[in-house]
C-alpha cells in the first residue's frame, strides 16, 4: 500500500478530488529542520444521492493524550468506503500531531493548547499554523464538525457529547439532535466562560453544527467511548444520507435517549480548595442530591488529621471528576450537571 501523499503547502490540497485519498499535510517546525506530518483523509463520495449532504469533518487528538478520538477516526479513515459514501467527509485523526506522538495534552513544539488555538495564525507558532488551516481551508467545505475529546490524564467524564449554549433556536436544534446520534448516556451544555480559542467554538460562531464530546479518560482507550464515537460518527453519515442505512441504537442496554444536562455557568465547575490527595466517593454518572458527601481531600503531612469532607452544592448527575489522586489547590475538583430541557 501506498504511504499517504505529502502535502507541503496546506493552501494547495484538493478537496475536489473524487474517492478517498490520504495526505500527510506537512507544517514546517518553528526553530528545526522537520515537520509536523498532519495525517488528512478527504473522500468525495462515489454514490449519488437524492440528500443534499452537508459535508462533515470528524477530528481527533485535537489533544494529543486523549487516545478514543485518534482510533475511531483512525479506523474511519480504512473503514468508510468512497463506493457508499455519498458527499464529503474529511478526517483528521491527529489535529495536534506533535502532542499525540509526545503523549501529552498540548504540542511540545510551541506549547500551545490547540483546543485553544482558534482561529489561529498563518504567522503564529506550528499550532497557530494548524489551526488557520483547520479555520481557513477545511472549515469551508463542511457545515458538520465533530472534534472529539476524553479527560486525558486530567479528569474522568461520564461519556457524553457536549455543546456551548447556542442562541439560534435552529442551529441549537439540529446541533441536538445531531448530539443525540452518538447514543451516549449524557449530553453536556458546557460553560463558554472557561477558556476561548476552542475548536467547537470557532466552528459553532460560523453557524456550524458543532459537536464536542468526552469519551473516556486516564490516558486509555475506553472501550465504550471508541463504539459511541465510531458507531456516532456513521450515525451523523446515515443521519444525513451520506451513508447508506438507518440510524442505529448504539447502547442497546440502555433504553433512554441521551440524558440533557447542563454546566453552562463556571460556578458548575468546583475547585480544589487546598492541595491533597483525593478520596471519590461517588461513581461517574451517578445521581447526588445537595449534601451528599462526594469525596475526602487528605492530607498526608500529619496522618492522624482528619480528612477534608467535600460535599455536593447542588443536585444533579457527577458529569466530570478529577482523575489522579493527587490534586492541587485550585484544580477543577468536579463538576455536577443539572437536568436540562431540550
Ligand atoms: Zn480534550
């Protein structure tokens, strides 16, 4: 087989090219001889359609530590035949490649978080560079984004796609009901207030059906977030006619749909209120009503000192928790989403 085409001007891709065809798009390093080797894979499909597709573009490793969104759309890349696609899907399974090869959460090159990146700079830093591609080239041939995340070796996460609050009634609808294919036990309305810069948010300001997601933690591959996300993304396809079939049910144990919850204030997301060693109490997913003891912070500088007892502020579903035992003064302890109407 052949090693994908090297591409060494991002401006000069052809995302006409009919069938599949996988590229390494090649951003120069900022201060040595060598390159970041961006693995693309765009397919113009090869089936007519009565459906007018929208065009969909699926990343991963947007953070280079989060391992399920680099296989499913790894796997994609081999498994999504040109014959039955209708329409164009591009796909990115390592968007920040330096930090996928490294292991980490941010590029080791420029230090720079590409998740806040947007909409990047053609002047900027590698990963400024990568993300004006992303803004500048791909961006305009799909109105679907799907940038897929876990916790990384930072929090776990009850698996969930996720979305800012969206002003416009229709583009918050289909970004729902698109949210929805991918079968997870939550859908998480996240805070805009935490950071800017973020992909999602980049693509959901273009008026773009913009999905996020976390689907495993620890630095691992989550074996349930690999089929929510891979079985989600054929979903979107066939949701949209792009793919043969109908939509199908991912989690047949579970009947529910998907569970809206919402964390759109940052008051939803607790800090650590001193530097210690977390003790969880309360499982991922689980329902806690306000008082319910979710944790003891220990301190191990005088072993006979009680434990810090950490108790819910809120009711609702433990969406997010902080994975390491140890944890410092300040570090985002948890978060308890609320349930949310649709
Ligand atoms: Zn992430």
């Amino acid at each position: 087989m052949s090693e994908p085409t090297v591409i060494y001007d991002a401006s000069k891709i052809d995302f006409e090219k009919s069938g599949k065809h996988h590229y390494h798009v090649a951003f120069h390093h900022d201060s040595s001889w060598g390159y970041s080797l961006v693995p693309v894979t765009i397919i113009n499909g090869l089936r007519t359609s009565t459906a007018n597709p929208p065009g969909v573009a699926i990343f991963g490793g947007t953070h280079g530590n989060e391992w399920e969104g680099q296989v499913s759309v790894k796997r994609l890349c081999r498994d999504l035949d040109a014959a039955e696609i209708s329409g164009r899907v591009i796909l990115v399974p390592q968007l920040s490649e330096s930090a996928c090869a490294a292991n980490t959460r941010i590029s080791p090159l420029d230090g720079v978080n590409m998740n806040r990146a947007f909409p990047g700079n053609p002047r900027g830093s590698i990963s400024y560079r990568i993300a004006n591609f992303v803004k500048t080239r791909i961006f305009p041939q799909v109105r679907v984004v799907i940038d897929v995340h876990a916790g990384g070796n930072e929090g776990g996460f009850a698996l969930c796609t996720s979305f800012h609050p969206i002003p416009d009634p229709a583009q918050r609808a289909e970004i729902n009901l698109v949210a929805a294919l991918f079968d997870t036990p939550f859908m998480l309305v996240y805070t805009s207030d935490m950071a800017s810069g973020l992909l999602p948010e980049e693509a959901e300001k273009e008026g773009k059906i913009a999905i996020g997601g976390e689907f495993g933690f620890g630095e691992s591959v989550n074996r349930a977030g690999v089929l929510h996300a891979y079985e989600g993304f054929k979903n979107v396809l066939r949701h949209y006619g792009m793919l043969p079939g109908k939509v199908v049910k991912i989690d047949e144990r579970r009947c529910s749909p998907p569970r809206l919850v919402d964390a759109s204030h940052l008051e939803d997301y607790i800090p650590t209120p001193r530097t210690g060693i977390w003790e969880p109490l309360v499982e991922l997913g689980a329902d806690v009503h306000v008082g319910d003891l979710v944790g003891r912070l220990h301190d191990f500088s005088d072993h006979s000192s009680a434990p810090l007892e950490i108790r819910s502020h809120r009711a609702g579903a433990l969406l997010m928790m902080h994975f390491p035992a140890h944890i410092q003064k300040g570090v985002t302890l948890f978060v308890i989403a609320r349930d949310a109407k649709n």
